[in-house]
C-alpha cells in the first residue's frame, strides 16, 4: 500500500523517530508534521494536548495517510486513546516501546524516567512499566522542562546545553537506578550530553528504534507495508520552517529536504487538496 505514513510531534522531537523508520523501512513513504508554533506540549494540560493531536491527526488524515505515529510522548499519554477511537487507521504511540525496552535491558528494574511535565504528571510511563513488569519495577521519574526549549532552538550540541543537562540531572542519585528512559522524542538529540552525565553503567533507553520496531509489525499485521519503490518524506511545522529545516538538515540523512509551513486548519476546510 503506498500511502504515506503520518508521523506527528509537537515539534522537531519526532525527527528520532523518523530517522529510524528510513533506515529500518526503506520503502514506506512518510509526512511529518511538527506542531512548533505551540511547542511545547509539556506544561500545557492533557485536555489542550488532546485536542491539539486529534487536530493533527485529522489533517493527516485528509493528506492520505495509512497509520498513524504519535512521536510525542506528552501527546501519547493524554491522547492515545482519544485519537485511537476517533479514526479508522492504526496508530501507535512511544510510551509502550519504550517502557518494554528499559524493561529488556534493565538488570535490577530500578527505573528513571526523564520526561516532560505533562508526561511525567500523567504517569503513563510508571504504569506501563508496572503492569509489565507485574508490578515488581522501580519507577521514578523526573521532569525536565527545560530540554526540549534548547533542542527546539538547535543548541543540543552546545556548552549550554551540558550545563542545563548537568543541573537538571543533579538531583538524581544514579545509585538508585541502571536504567534512564529518554521519555520525550527531543530528548535523544541531547543523548550524548545526558550519557556523559549518568556513569556507564546506566542504561540509556530511547523509544525510536522499539517504536518503529512496532510500525513495522503493525504494518504486517493489516497487510499495509509498501512493496514498491520510489518513496517520498515530507516535513511540514506549524511553526518558523527555517529553524525546522536546519534541524531537518542536520538531524536526518536526507539531501535538500522538503519543509513546509502548513496551516492545520486550511488543510482540514480544504480536504488535504492545498498539499497535493
């Protein structure tokens, strides 16, 4: 089936994602939208969310798409049932792949969870953990507001950003757990500064890779996967599509990269046909 895969993110986090699913699915054609005008999802409250991600979703939608990615933690914990009910196609969030794969690595089940605000207050993750683990995990988690603001502004791989890393993560007592979530899509662009931080013997866990590792299975499943040749990616931000592309640009191995600004709302009045 060629139609497109929609991947969705409150702004250039999901791009972890996406960077996954071209190197593991080759020919599956993929729309990004990234939601920066109102980034971030974090401190705003799980209504707000929910309905910005079925707004999303409803635009994707109307642009054809097969299935659906939430790339966004904050938005899979407040909407992923939501949006689920709401429309006919598969959709998948990040909160599942990655609370299984901390539980894959994990020697002690002593977990931390690094998160937003809003996913953290939600305790989608210590939940997920708990149910599968029956119970037996240790969860804690920390809210790190001020990770995602650095990454939207492309100073991930800056001095400021090892100091912000270092002082958010200062609390913590890396005894008390081997194994770190990075519980927000932005995140793993900060992933080198936050292994330098922990010791080795922390676990560092991304959800990309189990996340598409379930797209993938999903795609079997409803016997949805593209069989053909000649796959398109394209990107479009609800907000400033400059500092998107050169995130775009330096994050993804794709040359000269399609970015557009998109109007949600024009998309759903006008049935996708302004895109196409």
């Amino acid at each position: 089936m060629k139609a497109p895969i929609g991947v969705i993110d409150s702004g250039v986090g999901g791009l972890t994602v996406v960077r996954e699913m071209i190197e593991r699915l080759p020919k599956e054609s993929i729309i990004y939208i990234g939601d920066d005008a109102r980034c971030p999802y974090g401190p705003k409250s799980p209504e707000e969310v929910a309905s910005y991600t079925v707004e999303l979703a409803e635009a994707l939608q109307h642009l054809g798409i097969k299935m659906l990615v939430i790339a966004c933690n904050t938005a899979t914990a407040a909407a992923l049932p939501i949006v689920s009910e709401a429309f006919d196609f598969p959709i998948i969030g990040v909160i599942e792949p990655g609370s299984r794969a901390a539980l894959q690595v994990s020697k002690n089940e002593k977990i931390v969870v690094l998160g937003t605000i809003g996913t953290v207050k939600s305790e989608a993750y210590n939940r997920a953990i708990l149910r599968r683990s029956d119970g037996r995990a240790e969860v804690q988690a920390l809210a790190c507001p001020n990770f995602v603001p650095i990454v939207e502004a492309g100073e991930y791989d800056t001095p400021q950003a090892k100091e912000v890393v270092a002082e958010t993560l200062s609390v913590l007592d890396s005894d008390t757990f081997d194994t770190a979530i990075l519980g927000c899509t932005h995140y793993p662009l900060l992933e080198k500064q936050i292994r330098d931080y922990f010791p080795p013997s922390v676990e560092i866990i991304s959800s990309a890779v189990e996340t598409v590792k379930d797209v993938d299975r999903t795609l079997r499943a409803f016997g949805i996967q593209n069989k053909e040749s000649g796959r398109t990616i394209r990107f479009y931000t609800t907000g400033e599509r400059s500092e998107f592309k050169e995130i775009v640009e330096d994050w993804l191995p794709i040359e000269r990269p399609v970015v557009e600004h998109i109007n949600l709302q024009a998309v759903i009045r006008s049935k996708g046909r302004t895109l196409r």
